[in-house]
C-alpha cells in the first residue's frame, strides 16, 4: 500500500547487512522482537499499572506487563521494575522528577564532554536546566578518580549521584560509587543503558548491591527493542520504603499516558533471550571482540581513550 516507504525500509535493511555498524549504542534485536513489536498491541490504550487501568479490556495486556516486569526483576535480581518509560531520557527523568525539588536540589553526574550523557546534568537538557547541575570528570588517563569524585560529592551534598556513562570504555566500579552516596546520604542512580547486557551476561559487575535505582535502556547490548526500565533495589528500599511508589507515580501520570503496549511486549521478548544460557556467550564475545579490535587499532598506531577497553565500546 505505500510503495514509497517500503522501497525505503528495504534499502535500510540492506544498508545494515552490507554495512559494519561501528555505534555501540546500535544492536540487532532478533525476528521475534520485532514481531512482538510490529503485533496488534499496538492498537491498544493501557494507562495505568496492571489491576488498576483506565481503560478497558486490559486483562490481557496486565498479563504481558506482569510478565515483562517478572523477567526485568529475575534477570537483573530487584524487587522492583517499572517496563513502562519510553526510552532511557524519559526514564532518567522520572527519576528526577520523583526525588528532587526543581531549581533547588543537585545532580551529581559525569561532564558530557567527558562520556557523560545529556541527561546527567547536561545545561542543554532539563536535568541541567531545572536541577543544579555539578559535574565530575575522567582523570587525565581517562579513568573515573573516584577520590576525586568523593571530595566533589562531599563539598556539594548532591540529592541524587548518577553512576554509568554513554562513553566510558572501563569498568565502572559501582562499590565505590555506593560508598560515597551513602557518606553524604544521596540517592544513587546507576545508567547501565551501555552496559545492561554485559551486566546480564556476567562480564561487567552488576550495581544491584550498591544503587537504590537502576535505570536501562533494552536496545543496545541487550539487544531488545527502544525502550526502558527503571528498576528499584533492596538497597533503595531499605533507604526509602516509598522508593518504588514514588518512581511509578513519576512514570505514571507524572511524565507520561498511555504505555506502548507493543513495546513492553518485544521488551519481555528480549528479557526471555537475555535469560538463555547462550547471551552470556554473546556477552563474553562482545568483550573478547571489542578487546581485539582495541588491540590492533593501538598496534596501527590510534591512541585510544583510557588506553584500551574492557567492555563493547572503544573511544
């Protein structure tokens, strides 16, 4: 029916089996992600949470969001998930929006220029322009100093600390960063977009013990459709028993309506294959390839960020 638009998602699909796509934010969901996604759920309206809608017809769809948020919380070990945000900035937004104060409480985040993303406290982004804003930086080896980190999140008292970057080639050492949040008794945010499913494969250490919010895009190494989640831990309930209400509340009707029914769908999809013992396969290989190509670029003479990489991404 629209030969024009057809003609054009061919020429994509050929321009990504010809192609070698070198973002590490871009993945390759599989054929039942994208039929989960492309499925008759998308004609549906669910606003609201499962057993509490305002719509109707949604027993269904309260299943497909259970389940979703089951697989988000055995996969990731919490024992709260919210599969509802649009995407990794709506979601990092609610996370603001349900914890501080506009124009008067501080984020904590890494400087943009230095691997950070726009919604990390960014002056271009609303969280740079309706929060105060106080960055931290790499070291000149291109690594986080987390001493230097600390002396930062002492002499400002930030309300919420994000931990997790869009382009940091390393490890990210999500103890330490608990340990300062915890000595000026902020929140801490942990964006695993990047690395969600090196988390999840076992190759990169997972900040459940250490965060009270885990917030995750599900369309880069978790290799799921675009979306989100927000995730609370047993840490963030024990500092604030109200932590995952008040998430949920900021999701829903704080930021957004209606859910994309379709998309929380194609995101269980995605958690099921994260569960089967072949992703961590997939995992370890990413490290080992990324690993290689680090290699040879700095024997053709590339200096790279840090000096190398430890996970899917080189800079």
């Amino acid at each position: 029916t629209d030969p024009e638009i057809s003609k054009l998602i061919e020429h994509e699909e050929k321009r990504q089996e010809e192609v070698l796509e070198m973002i590490p934010s871009e993945n390759y969901t599989s054929r039942a992600v994208m039929e989960a996604l492309g499925s008759v759920l998308t004609n549906k309206y669910s606003e609201g949470f499962p057993g509490k809608r305002y719509y109707q017809g949604n027993k269904i769809i309260d299943d497909v969001e259970r389940l979703a948020q089951d697989r988000a919380k055995k996969l990731f070990k919490v024992p709260h998930a919210n599969v509802q945000p649009y995407s990794g900035s709506p979601a990092n937004t609610a996370v603001y929006f349900a914890l501080l104060e506009p124009l008067k409480d501080k984020i904590m985040g890494l400087n943009l220029a230095f691997g950070g993303h726009l919604t990390h406290g960014s002056p271009v982004s609303i969280s740079g322009k309706y929060y105060k804003a106080i960055p931290y930086e790499l070291d000149k080896n291109g690594l986080l100093d987390y001493e230097k980190i600390e002396k930062i999140a002492k002499r400002e008292k930030p309300k919420i600390i994000v931990c997790g970057a869009t382009a940091y080639p390393r490890i990210i050492d999500f103890e330490a960063f608990g340990k300062i949040a915890d000595s000026v008794g902020a929140y801490l945010l942990a964006d695993i977009s990047h690395i969600a499913g090196l988390v999840v494969g076992g190759v990169h250490p997972s900040p459940s013990s250490y965060t009270h919010v885990i917030m995750t895009t599900t369309h880069k190494t978790l290799r799921g459709p675009r979306g989100a989640l927000l995730m609370v831990t047993e840490k963030g309930l024990k500092k604030d028993p109200e932590l995952s209400e008040k998430i949920d509340k900021a999701v829903f009707p704080g930021l957004q309506g209606g859910l994309h029914d379709n998309q929380t769908a194609a995101i269980a999809v995605a958690l099921k294959e994260a569960g089967e013992p072949n992703f961590k396969k997939y995992a370890k290989q990413i490290i080992l390839n990324s690993k290689a190509l680090a290699d040879k670029l700095i024997k053709n003479g590339f200096q790279l960020v840090s000096g190398g990489t430890d996970n899917h991404l080189i800079l």
